[in-house]
C-alpha cells in the first residue's frame, strides 16, 4: 500500500485537528525516517524534540523490552521497582529535591498550577481562590481547556471557552512588565526559557536572569517549561542555565522518553511538591514501571553520548551554515545549540514541502517560521548535507 491509501484513511477517519506534511513514516532509526514507499529522510524535528536521543535508541529499546517483559502498569495503588530509582536518578541529574511523573507536558504544566497555587495559599498565604499566575504572550504550554485559556493565539482558544481564571498575561521578554504585574495574590510566573512554538523566540539576554530575580523579590515561584528546550536541547541541560538560573519549578517532558512512551515530569523542592497529601493528586500511568525503565534508559543515553555538548557544538555549526545563506526570503535565524528557528518574510509552508522533495523533514510554525531540530546524534556531515538542500531552497 503506498503512502496516498494512509493519508486517505488518516483523512476519512481522524479528525482534522493537524496539518501534517504528506509522508507516511513506517520505520525510522537515528536521525533518518523512511516512508511507506521506500524513501529516506533526514529527519530535522526530532517529533518536537522528543527524540533527543535518536530515534529507536537501542539501549532505550532494550530497557523498554526488558520491562516490558516483567510488569508495564501497577498505578499508583502499589509501588513499583522502578519508579523510585527513576526519580532519584532524574533528581541527581538535576539537582531537585523532588519529582512528580506524569505522562504528557500538558499533564505536567496542569500539575505544575496545581502544585503552585496550594504553595501560594498553604505557604504564601494567599486567600483561598485568588491566586494568580503570570503567563507570557505568544506562549505555548499544551492543549488542555485551562492551558488554552491563557494562550494568545486565538485559533487554540475559538470556541473552547469558557476558561479558567486566575491567569495573567505579559509581553515576553519584558522583565519591567513581570514585575508591575505582581500583587499579594501572585504565586507564581510560568515561562518558556524559549518560546519553541511560538517561532524559537529567544528573549533578551539576561531576561531569565531577571525575571528569577523579580520572583525572589517578591516571593513568586518561578516555573520553567522546558519540555521543548530541557534535556540538552539548546546545549545545556536545560536552557535556564544559560543564563544560570535554577528555577523553582522545572516542567519536563518529550526527551524524558526518548520518544518511546509518554513520560513528563514537575520537579521542585520539597517547599512545593511536599505540600501534597493523598487524593490532592494523581495518574494512573504516571510513574508506571514501562514509563519508569524508560526514562532511567533515556537520560542515561544524553549523559554518556554527551549529547549536551553535541548539541552546543553542533547546533552553532549548523546556526552559522544557516546564518550564511543569503537569501531574500529569509528574515532572521535565531536560537540555541540544536533548537533553531528560520523566520522568513513569506511564508514557510511551500519550503516545508520542497525540503521533503530532497529528503529532509522540517515544519512550519507560525506560518512563517521553520523549525530545525534534528535528533542530538546529528552528524557535522548530515548537517552539511542539509545545508546544502536549504540553501538550494531558499534561494
């Protein structure tokens, strides 16, 4: 069956809530991807970055297969083997004192309000249901009717409402805004340390920095959403630390998996997550055994291939071939490590679509953006090999 019966299937039967690009992947290892007609791509999105490690990693694969072997689900009614050693490994890692598994980045953001508002009325002090969270314009947190509803882009929100107060919305990269937006009632400031969906907007240098100031002030917690850009994504563990800052909150999620299996998490310290009490919240997948063996495999794979520095060296290589195309289509390229972002002055889809022509994937984001995040393995000649095809494009 060749690629148009899939899509002919896909656009029968599922609704029509994505735009995909017209390739049917059947299989993929590395940084390739192939199609159910035998062509090859390279692939530059990395599934939204969440196969940092390349794709079907064997050493993931076989932890996965091992515990598949053994047990795949307990919930949290019981305990299990490898939850615990999960956690105590992603806590080292990281150097939080606490972690909280959830399965999607949406369920982590969801469970990082949670955690933040009973912070903010049990320690802060805070009436009882007039907290406030402060939120960036042109942010991105997932699809959930309370993370929508404090969305700008109003195509996540038409006709989803009605929403969830308590939420209040800044300009990005407008560390002055942040601080004349805080009151008694604020618990806390959620952020994308860059803004993946929203074009790879990187914010002014030192605005992480002030910002987790400003919080300190005034005794609001600062929330980092780093299910795009944590887990070497931008050539650090997570992009806050470029800029040395520790967040009080850390949402993860995507590469915590290696792309196996849903696994996201909230870490804090013990001032937050040690707050919750039995029933105040739950998954029934979240902190699952299969999950658990994952994501051990899964971080394990970043810390001993050094994907962190791969990602650093080789995403200001690849930024600088990009950077060097002159092009007339092109507006600025911007980002960090291997989390790169072409805006161009038209828009980007019909580039999207001629790069699959040559055999390399890539999408559009905000209509006139394109995305370049390949898996962390990416080689310094698959990249030259890629540049080669984009500047073909673009010109």
């Amino acid at each position: 069956m060749n690629s148009q019966h899939f899509i002919d299937l896909d656009e029968t039967y599922s609704a029509h809530n994505y735009h995909p690009l017209d390739v049917v992947v059947e299989r993929a290892e590395g940084v390739w991807v192939y199609d159910v007609d035998g062509n090859k791509y390279l692939d530059c999105l990395s599934a939204y970055s969440a196969v940092n490690q390349g794709h079907c990693h064997p050493a993931i694969r076989e932890a996965a297969i091992a515990q598949m072997n053994r047990v795949t689900l307990t919930s949290r009614a019981f305990r299990n083997d490898q939850m615990g050693p999960f956690l105590q490994e992603l806590c080292d890692m990281t150097g939080y004192e606490m972690a909280l598994p959830m399965n999607s980045g949406a369920e982590a953001v969801e469970t990082a309000v949670k955690a933040v508002r009973k912070w903010g009325y049990e320690v802060k002090g805070i009436p009882d249901n007039q907290a406030e969270i402060i939120v960036c314009r042109g942010n991105f947190h997932g699809r959930t009717t309370t993370i929508v509803g404090f969305s700008s882009e109003p195509a996540y929100k038409r006709h989803f409402g009605p929403y969830a107060p308590g939420f209040i919305m800044v300009p990005y990269g407008d560390a002055a805004a942040l601080e004349a937006a805080i009151t008694p009632n604020t618990a806390a400031f959620l952020v994308e340390p860059i803004q993946g969906e929203g074009g790879v907007v990187t914010p002014p240098d030192g605005y992480l920095r002030e910002t987790a100031n400003i919080c300190a002030r005034h005794n609001v917690l600062f929330i980092a959403d780093e299910i795009q850009t944590g887990l070497g994504r931008t050539g650090k563990l997570f992009a806050c630390e470029h800029e040395g800052v520790r967040p009080d909150v850390m949402v993860v999620g995507k590469a915590l998996s290696g792309g196996f299996y849903p696994v996201s998490a909230v870490l804090t310290d013990k001032e937050v997550l040690g707050l919750l009490r039995p029933g105040d919240h739950g998954s029934t997948f979240g902190g699952n055994p299969l999950g658990a063996a994952i994501g051990r495999a899964a971080i394990k794979v970043i810390q001993d291939e050094d994907l962190i520095g791969r990602s650093r060296d080789l995403g200001a290589y690849f930024k600088g071939r990009l950077e060097r195309i002159e092009s007339e289509h092109i507006k600025e390229v911007r980002g960090k490590g291997l989390f790169i972002g072409v805006e161009l002055h038209v828009p980007a889809r019909r580039f999207a679509e001629a790069l699959r022509e040559r055999g390399i994937l890539v999408k559009e984001t905000h209509k006139t953006v394109l995305r370049f995040a390949p898996p962390l393995i990416i080689t310094k000649e698959q990249i030259d090999w890629a540049a080669e095809h984009i500047e073909a494009v673009l010109m």
